[in-house]
C-alpha cells in the first residue's frame, strides 16, 4: 500500500498534492478538536444573579480549590464543571461564601440560641433586603443593586406610627436604560413586599446619584417630574407609530419623526344644580279646618310641591393632549445610475403631502 502511495505521489502534479495535503491536515485538526471538545467538561450555573463583592469571594475560593470556571459576559453568572457543581456549592455554603449577591432568608437557617428580639428584627430586614436586590438584579438591564429598608418598630401605645421608606441603587448594565413600565414594576414589588409602605415612599436612584423614579419627592417637584414622565411617554408612544408607517411605506431608516405633545394637566372640578319650575309636582297637601272669630267655619289648605332637582358633577381628566407639533425628515427618492453611482432625487409635492397624511392619521 505504501508502496503505491508512493508511486502516486511521484506520478501527481503539485494541485494534486497540495489537495492530498490540504485533506490530510484538514482531518488531523479535525480530529483534534473533536478530541478536545469532548474531552472538556460541561459547565453549569454554580450561582447567578452574583454581586461584585460576593462574585470576588466565590471566584478565590474557586482558584484556591483548583476548580476551572466561566464568567458571563455580564460578570453575574459564574459556571462551574458539572460534576462539581454539588461540591462546591456545599463546600461555599459551609465557609459562609454566598453566590448571590446578599443574603436572603438563608440567613435564618444559622439560628442562635439566645437570639434577641433586636436581633431577630435586623436579620429579617437583612434577609428582606437580600431577597428583593436578587429579584431586581434578575432583570437583563440590572448588573447590581442594593436595597435599603427603614422600617420602624410598629407600637400600640404611640398615636402616630411612622410609615416605612425604601430606598434603591441600581447599577445598570453599559448603555442600559429602564423603561418606565419597569421602574413603576419596581416600585410596586418593593411596596408590595414591605407591610405597610406605599408607593410614595420608594426612591430609586443609578449609581450616578440621579433619580429613576419612585415617590419619594413631594410637592411640585414630584408633580413636574410625573407630568415630564407622562409627556415623555406620549412623545415616544406617539413617535413609535409615525415611524413604523414611514418604514412600512419608504423603507426601514429612511425617515426620522420627532414629536412635542402639549398636554393640559389643569385639574378642574365643577358641580352644578338647576331647576324645571315647570315640572313641579304635588309632594303633600296638609288641609286644616276651624271655627273662625264670629262663629264661622274657616279652612286652609297647605300644598307642598316637589320641584325637580339635577345635580351634575364635572371632573376633568388630566394629561390630555392639547396640541401636537410634529416634524418628519425623509430621504430623498434613491436612484442607482449605470455606473453604480447612488444618487438621490427630490420628492414630488404630492408624496410629501400624502406622507404628511400618513404621519398625521397615525398620530
């Protein structure tokens, strides 16, 4: 066999034998990285949802026990070999290297003997905390959080109870913004979370110090930052549906829409009452009869009627668009010449006027 490779190989031009060649190698790397790849271990979760200061204690006792690891892309998820991931779980738990960022009511399950109350009251805010950084930190656009409670011991003999407060970090993840609907979902878990706090007394606030949403400012403050919100809202609303009708007629990027929506946010309140003398009903009669001053007989007659009544009560809603300024930017008609030039022309007056049409139906 040898043999008549041999002779092949002296009888073949060079394309003949780089092919053989080429086939060769191709197939020996091949076969090594099938060997390689099955020869590595699968990896699986060992904890997710991992702050940075708990991430960095997980990882050196990882290093320190030899156990190979992966990191996700966001750096809170860390992976382990499947065949240790039962190991080493058991192996942080027991040195107190919890995955998750805090702990949660973990925490109860190292009970003390001797426990004071106050004790017992800072591990269950402890415990609240931790619970609720690991559902916030669940979000895809969370890298971090910190929840703070100040809840304040409730007493029978004291006439005002002081309501509790929230107040909430959040570290987002690089060009990650919160939609509203996420921020109001937020503030609704921790008020529902935390017995007796409203919505009012949550304040979210990113890491740069600027504040995200929640109630905790008061006054005209918090009212112009909810109208701003609002107004924000239907701007974006509104935008969205221009634009999606401009892509579906000229094509995705060819146009840019910006809209200012004016919103009236005076709350009025009127009741008014009138009256119909004409449709005035008997409601009683009261009829009396007497002797009068020379012996003759006197009656008198008391009618009451009953004049219909209608009371109508007029509350405004509030936000309600008073007046919209749009503005549309669209690419010119796109014409490729025969030398592949691309070139752009004018639109004629009658597609901008009925592109003007579409914008205004959709808005």
């Amino acid at each position: 066999m040898f043999e008549r490779l041999a002779t092949w190989w002296k009888a073949a031009n060079a394309t003949q034998r780089s092919l053989l060649g080429g086939g060769v190698v191709a197939a020996i790397v091949s076969v090594t990285a099938v060997v390689m790849w099955s020869s590595q271990p699968d990896f699986v979760v060992l904890f997710s949802g991992v702050g940075p200061d708990a991430a960095s204690g997980v990882l050196d006792e990882l290093e320190e026990n030899g156990v190979p690891y992966r990191i996700s892309r966001s750096g809170s998820t860390i992976l382990v070999p499947a065949d240790r991931v039962g190991e080493q779980r058991m192996r942080l738990a027991g040195k107190g290297v919890v995955g998750p960022g805090d702990m949660g009511y973990e925490i109860f399950d190292q009970s003390q003997l001797g426990m004071t109350e106050f004790l017992q009251q800072v591990n269950y805010r402890r415990a609240l905390e931790g619970e609720l950084t690991r559902t916030i930190v669940s979000l895809d656009e969370v890298r971090g959080a910190r929840v703070h409670l100040a809840i304040t011991k409730q007493s029978a003999f004291r006439r005002e109870q002081t309501p509790p407060k929230a107040s909430i970090t959040l570290d987002l993840m690089p060009g990650a913004q919160l939609r509203q609907d996420q921020i109001r979902g937020i503030v609704a878990l921790i008020a529902g979370s935390v017995e007796n706090l409203q919505a009012s007394g949550v304040t979210i606030v990113d890491t740069t110090g600027r504040e995200l949403g929640g109630g905790g400012g008061s006054g005209e403050l918090a009212a112009s930052s909810d109208q701003l919100r609002l107004q924000q809202d239907v701007e974006a609303h509104l935008q969205q549906k221009a634009a999606t009708m401009l892509d579906r007629v000229i094509g995705i990027g060819k146009s840019q829409v910006q809209i200012h929506a004016d919103l009236d946010f005076e709350r009025l309140e009127r009741s008014t009452e009138s009256y119909d003398p004409a449709s005035a009903s008997i409601r009683s009669e009261q009829r009396t009869t007497g002797e009068g001053v020379g012996g003759d007989s006197q009656e008198s007659l008391l009618t009451n009627y009953e004049i219909d009544k209608t009371v109508e009560s007029l509350l405004k809603s509030v936000g309600t668009v008073k007046r919209l300024s749009v503005a549309v930017l669209v690419n010119g008609v796109e014409q490729t010449g025969e030398d592949g030039a691309v070139a752009y022309s004018d639109r004629t007056q009658e597609e901008l006027n009925t592109l003007g049409a579409v914008v205004k139906d959709a808005v």
